[in-house]
C-alpha cells in the first residue's frame, strides 16, 4: 500500500515518539517465548528512542533481562475510533541504561512523568532504552508502511553542545517564558491555552506538555548548540506573536 505523495512518514513518525507518555509493551518470557505485552509509561531520549523506568520485580523487566528483544506500540489517543488514529509499533531492543546515561534517561523521564519523583530512587527501578532496529506505522488508509530507524529518529552526531545547553534552556523557558510557550502552542501549533511547560529539546524541535496533553514543535532547520537553540526560540516566539 503506497502512501501520498504528500505524506511525510518520518515527520509523523517523530511526533508520536515525542508525544506519546504510554504504551504496550510487548517481551518474550524466557523459556517459552510467549508473547506478554503491559501498559507502561514512556518518555523519550533527545534522538526519540523510548525512555522507560521499571521496576526489576515487574514480569516485562524479568522478560527483557532474559531476552532483550521488544515491541512497543504507540497510538495518538485521537478522539473516536482509536483504530481512525495514527500509531507505531517500534521492534527493537531495550537496553539497562549505566554510567553517565543515567543521568540524560532520568532528566528526560522526569519532565515528561513528575510524579516518578516519589519512586524513582527505589533499589529495584532502573532505566531502559529501546534502540529501535525499525517501525511499522499505520496513519489510514494508504498510509501505512514499513521504517528504518534513521527515516525516524534524530541525528545527534554533532549536537554535543546543544545536549549541554538543554537542561538550562528547559528550566529557563519553564521559569521565564510561560507566556512564549503558550504562544508556541496557540498560534504555532493550534492548541487551547493552557499552563504549557518545555519537557525537552533536541535538534529537531521542542516537546511541550500541559497535564496529559503533549505537543511537537519542529524547527524550521536543525540546530545543534545552546546559541542556535536560544535564537530559533526566539524567532519562533516572534513568529507566534506576528499572528496576533
């Protein structure tokens, strides 16, 4: 089935991964191979890979530490039939984060679940990473099609500066600019106003959210350090006020 010309998968793609705060996950039970799929809560790594904490004495964490091989399906929650909606089911593996990714996971996973705060220092939690090997994503009729990971995550070869810059721009934008990001989620992106906080930024765009709503604003053009960032928020806030 051959999608429109109009259609762009991989922006798509995208957005349901940074949009997206839960999900099915589907493991393998050691031994048997049976399929088991839990609902689970995700966030998402500034390259758009699945975030996810759990807990080791859950049976999907047993399950991924036996055999790391996972599925996990993703839907826009649209209003109706939830099959008129568009989702994707990521096949890949997830992978314990250690070291210094701890630090990224957990700033991720916070901003986007603040009441993990109250468990996520227990002994048996820890951090995942799905690394995607690829993705089927269903969008309607005649858009519905097979993807590689580079057709939908982000390239972060070069954006080390960028990474270093974020945790300061999301807590200024949180603290500072309330009033631009309502007017990203307005007039930029057709929202209802609401009390709009940033979750993250990546070279792509910037993830919003205001209670269960999420939202995806995509840059016009990549950037890739704390400078850039600063400048195209601001041309996007200026943008945003031009439309009265």
């Amino acid at each position: 089935m051959q999608p429109s010309a109009d259609y762009n998968a991989g922006k798509l793609a995208r957005s349901l991964l940074r949009r997206s705060r839960q999900g099915a996950l589907a493991t393998l039970v050691p031994g048997s191979g049976d399929p088991y799929c839990s609902l689970v809560n995700v966030a998402s790594h500034p390259d758009g890979s699945p975030i996810l904490l759990i807990s080791r004495l859950a049976l999907h964490t047993r399950n991924i530490l036996g055999d790391s091989r996972v599925s996990l399906m993703l839907d826009e929650r649209a209003a109706g039939d939830p099959l008129e909606g568009s989702r994707i089911m990521l096949a890949g593996r997830a992978e314990e984060a250690g070291g210094d990714q701890i630090v990224l996971l957990r700033r991720r996973y916070l901003n986007a679940h603040p009441s993990a705060e109250a468990f996520v220092d227990f002994k048996d939690f820890a951090f995942f990473r799905i690394c995607p090997t690829g993705a089927h994503l269903v969008a309607g009729f005649g858009r519905i099609l097979d993807l590689k990971p580079e057709q939908f995550l982000t390239e972060m070869a070069g954006a080390e500066a960028l990474l270093e810059a974020e945790p300061g721009t999301v807590e200024h934008m949180n603290a500072d600019h309330r009033d631009a990001m309502n007017l990203y989620a307005t007039k930029l992106l057709g929202a209802e106003a609401a009390d709009w906080t940033c979750t993250g930024c990546d070279p792509d765009g910037m993830d919003m959210q205001a209670g269960g709503a999420t939202l995806r604003l995509d840059f016009p053009e990549r950037v890739t350090s704390g400078t850039e960032l600063c400048k195209m928020l601001v041309r996007l806030a200026g943008e945003a006020r031009s439309k009265g």
